[in-house]
C-alpha cells in the first residue's frame, strides 16, 4: 500500500526545471564584474525523484524549463554539470562572454516517509558579463 502511494506522489509530484534571468535593466547599473558590461544574473534549477539517490524516476526537463510539459522519466537531468551548461549557455544567447560568482547548491534529501526515494535537486546561479 504504501508502495502505491509513493508512486501515485511521485507522478504528481513529478520534476521541474527552472531557468530564471535577471536582465541588466534591472540590476540599477550595478556592475557584476570590473571592467566588463553587465549582461544579466542567471538562475537554473532542476529537481526529480530517485530510487535510492541514483536511480531517476522522473526529473525536471532541461529542455524547456518553465514551461507546462510531462517531465523526464528514467532520465538522470539532476546534474550540476548539465545546470552549469544551460546557465552558460542562456549567457552566450544573451551576448556574454563571462560568467563571475558561479555558485552551486546541492540540495537533495531522503524521504523518510517512503524508505527508498530520493528528492534530488541542484541549483546553479552566475552573473554573466560581457568583456571588450
């Protein structure tokens, strides 16, 4: 029974990918980095359940963060390493050419309640900037 209940929490539950994006405009002409023009402060985040820590069951997609979708099954996207690349990759769409503050968060957890799941989730933030 409990079994049953886990899985119907996990369906959900589900995953979600975040990708969230400061623009210039509203940083009040800060600068993020000496020497270089502020492009934006980029955040990125993704979550899903596994079985045991390891094993994905279903995730946020990267693919469209945001965005109302089915998530990922069987799909291991909770990575620090896939995060890192997304939020570099939303700087160079955006005309940077540097990220400073690059900051990692891992914030995973055991559910207790179910024995054997696994809530992954990660966080990546940066400011990117670019340089002449």
């Amino acid at each position: 029974m409990r079994v049953l209940i886990a899985s119907i929490a996990l369906l959900t539950l589900g995953g979600c990918a975040t990708l969230t994006v400061v623009p210039k405009e509203q940083l009040a002409e800060q600068r993020l980095t000496p020497g270089a023009e502020p492009i934006a402060h980029i955040y990125a985040d993704n979550w899903g359940w596994y079985l045991f820590k390891y094993i994905p069951i279903i995730t946020g997609s990267l693919a469209r963060p945001g965005a109302v979708a089915w998530p990922a099954l069987f799909s291991d996207q909770v990575r620090i390493d896939a995060l890192v690349q997304k939020v570099s990759e939303e700087s160079q769409k955006r005309g940077g050419n540097v990220l400073t503050d690059l900051r990692t968060r891992d914030r995973s957890y055991w559910a207790p309640q179910s024995l054997i799941f696994w809530l992954n989730e990660f966080e990546v933030s940066a400011n990117a900037s670019r340089q002449p």
